[in-house]
C-alpha cells in the first residue's frame, strides 16, 4: 500500500505472484500483467497524493504455505473490505499475493 512500492514495478513484482489475479472494487478482472502495468498511475501511488489508510487487519492459515488476509481500508474518503490470499514460494521462501479482491463499503456503513 506504500506508495514506493506502488510507484514501482520491480517492488510490485516482488509481492505478486506469477498468477496473481485481482477483482478490483470497480468489478473489473485483473492479471498480474495488467496491474503490474497499471499501478504506478494508480491512485495512491503518488507521494503526495492520497494514501490508503489500512485497520481491521485479520489473516488466517488455511493450509501450509496459504494465508487468507482481511482488512479494510480508507483512501480519499472512500472506504472498501479487501480481502487476498498470500501463498509462500518454497523456491526462495517468500510471501507472495495470490488472488486479492476489493469491495466498496457505502457511506454511512458500519
């Protein structure tokens, strides 16, 4: 969410991974290509620019080497439930993004 690693294709890349796939809170489907591609002209990439304000932030195990994270955040007044399953990659032993999905949450919501 930091705007460095949003900016930024090669930190993007790190955190993604190969089969990443993504339900944005437009509906919209991305790949890993496409968001690798779009997210620095994203908003909350810029560094003066709003940013995403993260709370609520629950994961879970499901199975070794998959986690289910859920949280919500805030940017520009505009507040959506994420939810994104990491998986561990044994080749190197890092946490990657699997699969992420975003959903609006409307004014005056609780």
């Amino acid at each position: 969410m930091e705007p460095e690693v949003r900016a930024s294709s090669a930190l993007t890349c790190r955190l993604l991974d190969p089969e990443f796939v993504e339900v944005g809170a437009s509906g919209r489907r991305w790949t890993y290509d496409e968001t690798v591609a779009a997210l620095p002209d994203m908003e909350g990439a810029a560094k003066d620019g709003p940013r995403y304000e993260p709370s609520e932030m629950t994961g879970v195990a499901l199975a070794p080497g998959l986690v289910h994270l859920t949280y919500t955040t805030v940017i520009d007044g505009q507040r959506a439930r994420r939810s994104s399953l990491w998986r561990r990659n044994d080749d190197d032993d890092t946490w990657r993004m699997y699969y992420h999905q975003a959903t609006p949450v409307p004014p005056g919501t609780t």
